[in-house]
C-alpha cells in the first residue's frame, strides 16, 4: 500500500507499521506522528550536540596547529565575550594529565546529564599563588552544548578585559609564562589578577606529545 512507504519514508520503522493498512482511525495516525515528531526532534539535538562538539574540537586543533606553526607566545590584551560553563570544584596537585582527563569531572557530568563542547578550561583563585605554585584549589570548567538540558549551575567566564598568552609545550613548565605575563602587565601600567584561567587548546585529549600541548593563559587586567 501506498501509505506503508510514505510511513516508511518518514522513518518509521517496520514495528511501527503494524496494523498501518487496516486501521483508517485519524487518532492512530496522529498519535503515531506525534510520537515519530518527538523521536526525530530529540535526535535532530543530539545530531546538532554532536555536530558541535566535533567543529569546536577541529577549531580547537586549527587553533593549535596555527600557534605552533608561527610560534604565537606573545602577549596581548583581548576582551572575552560573557560565556556560561558548568563548573567543579576540586583539589588540585599540579597533576595536569589527572585534571585535563578528568574522570571525576566526565562522571558528574554524566550523572546529571550534562553535555560539554570546547576545550576544558582550570580556574584559579589566586593567579600569584597559581605562578609560585602554591595553589591547591581548582575550579574544572567547560561550556555546555548548544541543546543543554542538564539542570547543572552555571557561572560566568568573560565580560571583562584579559592579558592572553598561548604557552607551547610541557605544562610543567607553565609556571614561567606567569611571570613574563606579570612583568609585561606591570610595564604597561596594569594591575592582573586576582584570578586565572588556562584554557587547554591541544591536551592529552589531543596527542601524547608534551612538546606539541597548547595552553592559552588568560589574567584579567584593569588598568593602574
């Protein structure tokens, strides 16, 4: 019958084509269509979701490979755009490979069903401490997908106006980047802090090669 390949051309599958031919109810056929609309609605978001994830990661890895290449490690003042992320608080032991693949993190996320995009993102209270090494505390954030559902908090990255640098290489030896940033912010007659951010652009997610790792370092400045 004709109708059994119209239904089968909006995607039904054979099971929900039972008893399609023999029952000229209206209320079957919506019923049917409402529940295929709800179906497809909820795949067309986890497409998009999907969709996102992968672009944001193919940027992040465009990104890394452009610093790399042209050896982009000088600092400069940029203004972030507000942005919303999902947020955990968390002890922090200069372990980067622990924090970057996060297992405690991917769980809480899981668990309330919340979908992340873009590159993980450590938050630190107190960039002097974070720059001697004397921080103990991190804050794991990352941006949720396009299609959120999770009901999880959220707290705000941006608005405001940051020195930015890229450091290419082992994040052992991030620590030196911090104080060509404080020396640079002192020069130009700016006050940075009190906190920082690392965003993470090629990690261990990326490739096992320490020399190849892109971490951007935001500090947010006001002027003296």
């Amino acid at each position: 019958m004709p109708i059994l390949k119209y239904y089968k051309q909006m995607g039904f599958k054979l099971q929900d084509m039972n008893g399609v031919g023999d029952n000229n109810s209206c209320l079957f056929h919506e019923r049917n269509f409402l529940n295929q609309i709800s179906f497809l609605e909820d795949e067309e978001k986890r497409i998009q979701n999907s969709r996102q994830a992968l672009m944001d990661w193919l940027e992040l890895i465009h990104e890394g490979m452009n610093v790399t290449s042209n050896k982009f490690e000088s600092i400069n003042i940029k203004y972030i755009q507000p942005s919303q992320y999902f947020f955990l608080d968390q002890d922090f032991d200069y372990d980067y490979k622990e924090s970057v693949i996060n297992v405690p993190w991917i769980r809480y996320l899981e668990e309330n069903n919340a979908e992340i995009t873009g590159p993980v993102i450590l938050a630190f209270d107190d960039c002097q401490k974070k720059s001697l090494e004397l921080a103990n505390r991190v804050t794991i954030m990352q941006k949720p997908v396009r299609n959120n559902d999770s009901n999880l908090p959220l707290e705000n990255i941006g608005g405001k106006t940051f020195i930015s640098s890229y450091y290419i290489g082992d994040h052992s030896q991030m620590y030196k980047k911090y104080a060509d940033m404080e020396n640079w912010a002192k020069k130009n007659g700016y006050n940075c802090g009190p906190n920082v951010y690392e965003r993470f652009v090629v990690d261990y997610w990326t490739t096992t090669d320490i020399n190849m790792f892109v971490t951007e370092i935001l500090i947010p400045i006001v002027e003296n």
